[in-house]
C-alpha cells in the first residue's frame, strides 16, 4: 500500500468516530453542538492521562466515557436554559475548556512515551490501521443499530419536527440527553484513540472540529443525494463525507508540499488548510442556496 493510500486509510478510520459523533448531534438533532471540540480535547487528555494505569484499550474507552460526561452536561445546561441549542453548546465548551486546562495542571500538553501509547507501534505500522479500523466498524454499528431502534427513530422525529413530537407527546429532553451523550461519547473515543496513536493531547485539538464535521456530513449528505441513493440523512452519509474530507483534506496537504518544495515555502502555511476547509464549505452552502431547500437538509440550521 503507497504512503497516500496508507494516510487516506488511516485518517479515514481515525476521523470517523468524530464524524458519526457529530451525524448524530446534526443531521439527526439539528443541534450545532460545540461541545464536540471540548469532548475530543478531554477524550484525549483522560486516555493519556490514563494509559500509564492500565491497558492503552481501557484507557481510550476511559475517553468514551469523558465525552459521555461532557455530553451530560450539554444536555443538562440545555435543559436549564430554554432549548437554547447553540448558547448551550457554547457554555458547555466554555466550562470543558477550563476543565481541560484542569486536567492539564501546569502543563499545556501531555506527551506520551512510545511504549506508552497505541501499544508502542510504529507509525508507519499497519497494525494501529486494523485497530482504528475495528473500532471505526464498532462505532459505526452502534450507530446504525441506535438509529434504527425506537430511540432512535423517535430523536430523529423530535430533530426533524420538533411540532409533531410535541404532539406525540415524546420526552423531548430525555431523547436530547440521550442522544447528546451517545454523541460526545463517540467523539471522546475519537480524542481518546488519537492521542493515544500519536502519544500527544493538549486542550487546543480540538479546535475547527465542529467546521470539519459540518464540511464532512454536508459532503457526504450531498454526494448521497447527487448519487439518488436517499434523500434522508443515514449512516452512510457520514461515512462518505469523511472519506471525501480526509482525501480533500490530503491532497491540500501534498500541494502545500509541493508549493513548500517548488515554488516558496511562504505562499502555504500549515493552519491553510483550515482555510481550505472553510472556503469549500461556503462554496457548498452557496451553491446549496441555488437549489431547493429540503428541510432534511444539513445546512437548514
């Protein structure tokens, strides 16, 4: 397998907890939860803090279960504040990022030994491949099947329609809760296992996840709808869009080489890809406005 190949594949499964964790809280809830970033950040922090304790495997479901914490109090803030959706991820991202800093104590990062992190493996072994891997599947079923129980199916229902959910009388915030903390569950997984391969977190990485998430579902959802596969957010749309966001997000990086290598190393920097990111994402949304809206849409919130 070439070096591209193996970046594609490997980014690929490291990114897709993020992005199934964020399916749920904005395509199913409409909810622009940027509590995301907080619980990738303390996902990472709480797996590396804990691996020296324990197998680097219990260590990142260690992440899973932080993400789950700083989903509970997504939702509880939530509940407190009226259904303010955006303001409530913004409190909650606020108080996670102090919590982080917490964590942190006097330092700013923490810096794993390589036999400390994901089993000591080589970075250019296929090994750490086949484990993201498995918990990309683990993840990815978990979703599928939630989705498709009666939990599931109703969230969407209060997402989608809040009205009719009201007249079906559902738990409108007990459905919140839930699905918010299933959420930043699987995101704090992701921080989790991404600190423990790359044997480094800090509170600052998670900074421009919520932007990646909503380019990688908008991707994803549009590509599924192009293709006439469904017009409903599933899945699979999250599936597509991250690979369409990690090949997009590798071939910025191959140019940025390239300009680095043959014209000048000042024209790209390496926070332009984050630029690039975003000036795709607003081509999308404009050439979205063209079209009909669909109140299924991504971009509607």
């Amino acid at each position: 397998m070439s070096s591209f190949a193996g970046d594609l594949t490997f980014f690929f499964f490291a990114y897709l907890p993020l992005m199934m964790g964020a399916y749920i809280s904005i395509l199913i809830l409409r909810f622009p939860d940027l509590t995301i970033e907080a619980s990738w950040c303390i996902g990472g922090i709480t797996a590396c803090s804990m691996v020296s304790y324990c197998h680097p495997l219990l260590a990142s479901l260690f992440g899973l279960f932080a993400g789950a914490v700083c989903g509970v109090l997504t939702s509880v803030i939530f509940s407190f504040t009226g259904r303010t959706k955006l303001l409530s991820g913004l409190i909650s991202y606020t108080i996670l990022e102090a919590v982080g800093f917490h964590l942190l104590g006097s330092k700013s990062s923490i810096f794993l030994n390589r036999s400390e992190s994901m089993f000591g493996f080589s970075l250019a072994g296929s090994t750490p491949v086949l484990i993201y891997a498995l918990w990309g599947i683990v993840v990815t079923l978990v979703v599928c099947i939630w989705q498709s129980s009666q939990w599931g199916i109703k969230t969407r229902l209060i997402g989608e329609n809040p009205g009719s959910s009201l007249f079906f009388k559902l738990p409108i915030s007990r459905h919140f809760a839930g699905a918010l903390i299933l959420s930043n569950a699987l995101v704090g997984l992701g921080g989790g296992l991404w600190g423990l391969y790359f044997g480094h977190a800090s509170n600052m990485q998670g900074i421009g996840l919520v932007l990646k998430a909503f380019l990688a579902l908008l991707l994803g959802d549009e590509m599924l709808r192009l293709l006439r596969v469904t017009k409903r957010s599933v899945p699979l749309a999250a599936i597509v869009g991250t690979g369409l966001f990690v090949l997009l997000y590798q071939l910025t990086e191959k140019l940025q080489v390239y300009v680095a290598t043959r014209v000048s190393e000042q024209w790209l920097k390496p926070n332009d890809k984050q630029f690039v990111v975003a000036l795709v994402l607003v081509m999308l949304l404009f050439a979205r406005r063209s079209k009909i809206q669909d109140r299924n849409s991504v971009s509607d919130w």
